[in-house]
C-alpha cells in the first residue's frame, strides 16, 4: 500500500493563513499579538514545548505545532490595520533600513512625512513602547549579534552602527544592556563556549 508522505508544515489554505505565514517585508520578524490571543498563544507554546522534549527522534509534530503557533500570531499590515498600525509598520521597515546609519526618531519623521509624536503614538498603541525605545532596542540586537555572532570589537562594532567613538556606543550599550560591550562579548563567549 503506497504511503503519502507528511509534509514538514501545514500549508496555509486561508487567506488570513497565507498572510500570516507570508514575508511581510524587513518587518515580518516584529509581530505582535492582540490580548485575547495570549492565551492559545501561550498554550501552543508550551504543547510545543512538550512534544519537542517527548520526542525520541525526528517527529513531525513539533513542526505542526510550530506552524500552529504562528499562525496565532497577527502580522502587521494585516487586512484589519488601521492607520496607526501602517504608520507602525512603516516605521519599522524605515528603520530597517536605516538603523545603521540614524539614530534619532526625528529622520525617520522626516522621511516618512509625519511629525516624531505621531511615531511614537503609533508605536505605544503597537507595542506599548515609544519610537525611540524601539530604535534604540533595534540597534541593541544589531549591536549583540555582531559581537557574538561576528566576533567584532566593540569599537569596531559601534563604528559599523555609525557611532561616532566608542566612548558613544559604550554609553549606549551601558544604558541598554546594563554592562559594556567588551564585558557583555566575554560573557557571552564564556557562557556559548566560545573564545
């Protein structure tokens, strides 16, 4: 008797599937998640959680309830945004492309057309947080995953954020992650294994 094989993940037959599975542009990996959703979100997590630890080899099921799990998620830009939701989500695909290079909300009005309070209402309604939280949170990830994962010097690595000295990009990352880039880079190295 031939035998189908199972595929990896489910493939999304609605629209709002499709979408939610779908790029959604440099923003796709920011999503957010109405109140309401919280809980079947968190149950998702922790069926998946368990069934990953059950697993005694390669299952499938992991996989499915990963999908699952996405799924619950709500991608911005979807059918039901409203305004503020756009203005959100194209702020953050700006600062996608720029967080490198600007620093300050008020480019990203500039460029966009709005005024920097109207980024950052759009931002507290999205995510409860204000524009320049968000930037700032942006080029803290960019700053740890090019220490650890690039192996950069900290010096080397504000330069490549456009900081304009070190002592600047020290300041900052203080601020964010509560310890100094070369402090956080060995801590990290110690903790992975690496050197």
């Amino acid at each position: 008797m031939p035998t189908a094989a199972v595929p990896t993940a489910v493939v999304p037959t609605g629209a709002a599937s499709r979408a939610a599975v779908a790029p959604v542009g440099p923003v796709a990996a920011c999503w957010t998640a109405g109140e309401h959703t919280w809980p079947l979100i968190n149950a998702a997590f922790d069926h998946l959680r368990l069934e990953t630890r059950a697993a005694e080899r390669v299952s499938e099921v992991p996989r499915l309830l990963l999908t699952a799990l996405v799924l619950r998620l709500d991608p911005p830009g979807d059918a039901g945004a409203g305004a503020g939701d756009e203005t959100f989500r194209r702020f953050r695909a700006a600062v996608e492309v720029d967080f490198r290079h600007h620093h300050d909300v008020g480019h990203y009005a500039r460029a966009l057309g709005w005024s920097a309070r109207t980024l950052s209402r759009a931002c507290l309604a999205a995510t409860g947080r204000t524009a320049k939280d968000l930037l700032a949170e942006r080029l803290l990830l960019e700053a740890k995953r090019l220490l650890a994962h690039d192996g950069l010097s900290p010096v080397r690595c504000g330069q490549r954020l456009g900081f304009p000295d070190a002592s600047n990009f020290s300041a900052f990352f203080l601020r964010g992650a509560g310890m100094r880039p070369g402090a956080w880079q060995a801590e990290f190295s110690s903790r992975s294994g690496r050197r």
